[in-house]
DNA sequence: AATGAATGAGCATTCATTCAT
DNA sequence: CATGAATGAATGCTCATTCAT
C-alpha cells in the first residue's frame, strides 16, 4: 500500500482495509464491537487515521453492513433476471439460491444480526436514515425482480415479500444460533428444538411460507 | 418490605422487587441495559444486595425474559385447549389472539429483542442452557397443545411451527422497529417499506406463512 | 488509614489526602491540571475511589481554591479583629500582614491563578454558584471586618476593597510570574520591568492604592 | 488572495489573514484555543500552511496578543503626547481615555486575558522572551509619555505605573468576568459583590489608585 | 442479610504536528 | 509554497463486581 492514499482509488482501498479489518475481528468475537485500536492495528494504520475514513466507530459497522446486505440482494436480484419455470419452481430454485449463498457466505448473517444493536448507537439521524434509505431502495429492486420473476405477484408486493423473507431469515438465525461456546450443551437433547440444523430449518420454514404466499394470489 | 428476607416468600418478593425495576428501567431506554446501581437504587435496595439474588446483571435480565416468555407461551397453551372450528379457523383465532396479546403487551417484543445480546455475554454456560431449557420445554407444551388443536398437524411439528411464528415475529420486529427519537425520519415517504404498522404487517406475514403450513399438511 | 472510610470524619480524611494529593501535583507543574489517575495514584486510592468524592475532576480543584481562599481570607479577618494605631497605620498593618502571608504562603497564587481556567470548565453552573457563593460570602466576612478595623470607610465598601487589593495582587502575579525554567532568561535587563520582586512590588503597589483609598474618604 | 504567497507582503497578508481566523474563533468561544484545523479552515488554508507561518499553535496567540498590547499601548503613548491640565486632571483624562478604549475594544480583555496560560506552554524560551520583550519596550514607551505627561513622577516609575495599571484591570476582569451561560445566575443578588459592572467598578478602582500614586509624589 | 466503599479494566475520540506529494 | 494524509499520545469517566463492616 502506498503510504499516503491520495487518489480516490486509493483512499478507496483504505477504507476498505478498515472495513475488511473490522469484520475480522467482529467475527472472531461476535459478543462485542472490537475496540478501534484492534481495528487500526489489524489494517496496519494508526489509531486517528479510522477517523478519517469513518465519523464514528459505529459508522464503520453500518458500513460493513452496507456492504454485506449490497452483495445479497445484487446477487438475488440478479437471479430472479434469470429464472424460469412454474412460479413455484422459481420460488423453489430461489430459496435453494437463497439458502447456498447464505451457506456459502456463513459471515453474512452473524454480520447482519448486529444491525439491531449498532443502528441504536451513537450514529447520527441522517446517518441511520441513509442506510435505511439504502437497504429500502435494494429491497424495493430486488422485490420488483422477483414480481417480474413470478409474474403473479400483486403489483407492488415484490419488496414486502422480501422483507418477510429476510425477517424469518433473521428471526432463526437469531434463535437458533449460538456462540461456539455453547456447542456441547446445544447438543443435549432437550434442547433439540433451539439447536437443529440451521439451513434445513431455514428452507423448510421458507418453503412453507412461500407456499402460502403463493396461495393467497 | 420487611428490613431482611428470612422467608422464602420475603426473598422471592425482593427478587421480583428488582425484576420490576430492571424491567422498568430498561424500558425507558432500550439502547442498553441499566446500570446495577440504578436497579437497586430504584428496588429501594443496595447495590451489593442485587447480588445476593442474582449472581451477574445478565442475569436479571434472562430472568426477565423467562417471565415474558412464560406469560406468552401460557396463554397460548390455554388459548389451544379452548379452540374449536375448521383448522384454518383455528388458526385465525390463534393469530388474532396472538397479535392481540402482543398489542396489549407492546413490551414484550422490547424485552424479547435484547435477548440475543444478553444471552452472548458474561453468564455460565449452565445458566443458558437452564433459560434455554425452559424456553425450550415451554415451547413444547405449546406447541403440543397447538397439535391438538389443530388436529392436522404432524406429531411433534407443533413446536417447530411455533419457533417458526416467533422467529418470523421477532424477524420483523428487528427490521421494522425504530427508536423513537428517529420517529420523523422514519415516516419519510422513501422509508415506508421499512416503517409500516408493525401490527398489520405482523399479521399479514403470519397468515402467509400458516397457509402455507396448512397447505403443507 | 482504614481500608473503607465508613465514618464521616473517615470520609473528609479521604477525601483531603485526594485534595492534598491533587496540590502536589499541581504544584509541580503548574502548566495544566494532573490527570485524575495520578491524584488517585498518589493518594494511593484507585481511580474509580476519586469519583466518589468529586463528581469531576474540576471539582477537586475547586475545593481546593475554596480550602485556599478560605484560609486567607480567615485569616485576614481574624488580624482585622486585633487592629489598633490610626487608619493609616492599620492599612499599613495590615499590608504587611497580607505580604508575609503571601510569601509564607508561596503556593497560594500559583493555586489562585487558575481559578479562571478551571471554573470555565465542565462544572455545573450550581457548582459554579456555590463557589462564588462562598467566595462572596467570606469577602463581604472580611470587608465588614475591615470597616470595623478601619472606622473610616463608607459602609459596605470594605468588601469592595477587598475584592480590588485581590485583584491587584492576581493581576500583578499573572503579569510577573513567571515558570522556573524561565529564570534565567528572566534575569536579562532588558526585562527589568516584567520581573522586579514580586513582594517588594506588591507591597509598594497596594500601598499606592490604599493611599488613595483613604485620601477618597 | 493569491495562490502561493512569494512576495513578503503576499506573506504577511497570509499571516494576518490567519491571525484574524484565529482571533475571530477565541472570541468565539474563550474557554479554549480553537484548534489549527479550524484556524486554517476559517483562513480558507491547509492545515499544513499554518505552520510555515508560526513553528507552533501557541505563537499564533501570542502574535495576536502583540497585536492587541500594540495597538492599546500605542494609542496610549499617542494620548500622552496631547495631556494638557493639572496632573489630576491629565490623570484623569488618562483614565477616561483608558476605559472607553477598553469599552470600545471588548476583545482586548478576553484575549489578554489567555496570556498567562499560552505563555507557560509549548513555546521555545526565545520566542517567550521576545515577546515579554516587546511588551517590555512598549510598555517603557508609553511609560516615558506618562512621565512627561504629568510631569510630577519620578523618572523612571511610568512603566511601572503603567504595569500596575494593568494589572489592577486584568486582576478585576478575571475576578468579575463570567461565561454568557453564567449570566442568569450572576445576577442573583448574592454573588452582586462578584458582579458588578466592569466600566464602573474599574474606573472607580483606577481612580483610587491613581489618587494614592499622585499622593505620592 | 444488607450495605455501600473500593476497585480498576476498558475505550472512543481529539488534535498538534510532521512530511510525502 | 501549499497541501492534507497520517500519526499516536493522552485521559476522564463508567460501572460490574467484590468484600469489609
């Protein structure tokens, strides 16, 4: 790396070194943000230069946010251009699509699960409401993809039928997951129902509430 | 309140003294749990006492969560064991019962929605699996009572499909709530799609999701 | 000393060792204020103990203004108490009483120097108040004694005076003093004028002006 | 202004220009230096370019306090050269002109007033010196005026006339001069003694000790 | 049982200054 | 001359937990 990022695409290189920093060490321990130093440190830059990429610490984690929710919808939107089929093959091949990325990036969600908690935190209004305007509008794409893909969808419904998606998603992921930690006693029996399998829990609850999706139209 | 708590009774009412006010205090402002000192000092107690009823704060706070949870998963049960018509009718009734119960309890879910963030941090293995046990055999009670009521269902399907319906409840609640200083941002026209109802919504994406799980059957 | 401080007059011997530590700080380097671990450190209490004793860290300079202050200004007026001769004899009295106590008191401006600094910073305007309050209060003390003393002054004009013969001795001491490093360059001739003796100085200085104090009346 | 300045004169205007953003900031707020980044913002500069101008944040205040002792100083000597009238009536004259300039230079006592603090720190011996230096010299200027002006001094005592005239006004301002956001409560009527009028209360103080100095000779 | 004094780890952020470009 | 990217030292304060009383 250059020593001093002068050019655009080099300032550009640089955050991302910080935001790729920053989601290594959230995952090596997802209980807490890691401390801004750990993240200067781990870029191989000083502590006040994060300061000069990002307002707040927590503006670097909305960042990565950005990025991850960017990366699945661009990649789903991108699908439904091209499925075909019965509208419920489509819905089938784009649970299966669904259910490989998300296995095949398992970062995604233990990235996505923090939102909650760093959307309430010292981030300006117009800060928050920016990602949220961002995250709204690719749903809004990624739904209008998938009313072309299933051609009987309400005109308009694409985006919320997303939303309701990424919610059970989400719902699960946070019921069922659990720290590395806990492994051993997640395998006791009766806990069995909190501890199964993720992804086959995930397509099948998907499956149904798809096939009532379906129904309704 | 008596100056010591001798009796059982006397020691379970300055637990739930302190439950009260942890509950409440949190409440006032989600964005992080209250500090022990506030809890104690609000229970009209010590800071050192709260420790003589839980051994971390996380605990309080899990203690909390099993009240709610208790007090949900009961009235379900006793709601299946009084249902009666189609199963599609019975499940209506059950959603409707369901949504209402959370409009009459608005702090359920922003109790519920802390409890990822509490159960990763600074408790005993021991003392999770017990939460989780208990959170996990009452779900099964429910869900055993929710089989007999709607008599289609698969054997032991029934706790899965109300896993399921908290997942997808408190999915969309992650996505839809907000706090309440952002309330004017989020009522800008280009955030309607993650700013709806949460009620209406809730409902709507519920009865998708049962269709499909009669259907299935 | 006992490890807790449980009784009052335990609590007040705390917290003057945090004041006495703080002094000898400052004293040693009068350039800014010591960090609050240090105080803590030297007072061989941990830092978190400081902040049970003093809300912020300016508080424990305000204190200490306020122990400085009022041991002067008892003083003072205790030798108004005793005064005898006639008025101009007892001004001169009392001058060189001020003088000595100044000189037996080196660290008295040092520490009075930086009521400005400190009490424009992160206090609470109640705090504030009751600084002044005091000091107020223990100036109009004195100024009563002075009239007494003097018998010449107009009524309610000692206090007045009092706060002026201060303002004299702070003004000259900021313009004067200088830090130790300093002395040597301090000593050139040229600048005679910014580094007489500050004794001789002040004394031939105030006798100036209380030579026109009483020629007023 | 130019882009790059190459002309000495070019050069000063950088300066000045850097001095007026530097000035205008402190007025803005007095409880701090302003920081370089806004100084130079302000000055529509780099950061960097700052400190071709001045080695050190602390000289640019003092280079501004020069200024402001210049131009009272100057305008002092120049009032001497035109004194006409028994000495009390000059000293008089004096005092007038003395504290209407300060009325019409609100500024001048909130910028002297930092001297002592920017002097003690992070400033090379020589660049000290030199500044006390210059203020030494003025201060003998406008000293030697006085003389000839009232005529009944002894040789050699104007400057220090000059220097307790100072510091009986700097004393009184630090002592009755509060923050904006203080006002409310300095008008309570306990703390009157500590804020009275500035004007009223420094004339009436300068007048006493002048009338003890002309005693005096 | 109850208290509350004491502890001390933990951390985001600012900003004067340097120096590569 | 001018820029502005990079640095990294410096620190007040909170708060969960312990334990002497």
């Amino acid at each position: 790396m250059k020593q001093r990022a002068i050019a655009d695409e080099d300032k550009q290189a640089r955050r991302d070194s910080l935001l790729a920093a920053a989601r290594s060490l959230y995952l090596e321990d997802t209980r807490q943000l890691p401390a801004v130093s750990r993240i200067a440190e781990a870029a191989g830059l000083a502590k006040g230069t994060v300061y000069l990429y990002f307002q707040t610490k927590e503006e670097i984690f909305t960042a990565l946010l950005d990025q991850e929710f960017s990366a699945l919808l661009d990649r789903l939107t991108e699908h439904f251009l091209t499925a075909s089929g019965t509208p419920w093959e489509r819905v089938n091949l784009f649970l299966e699509f669904y259910a490989k990325y998300l296995q095949e990036h398992p970062e995604f969600l233990r990235l996505a699960a923090m939102a909650n908690s760093v959307l309430e935190q010292n981030l300006a209004q117009d800060h928050v409401y920016n990602f949220k305007l961002q995250l709204a509008q690719r749903l809004e794409r990624t739904g209008n993809a998938l009313e072309s893909a299933l051609s009987v969808l309400e005109t308009g419904s694409g985006a919320r039928l997303m939303v309701r998606t990424y919610a059970l998603t989400l719902g699960l992921w946070q019921l069922l997951d659990y720290p590395d930690a806990m492994r051993e006693v997640m395998m006791r029996p009766a806990l069995r129902l909190l501890a199964p399998d993720f992804a086959t829990e995930l397509t099948s609850a998907l499956k149904q509430f798809w096939r009532g999706v379906l129904a309704d139209q």
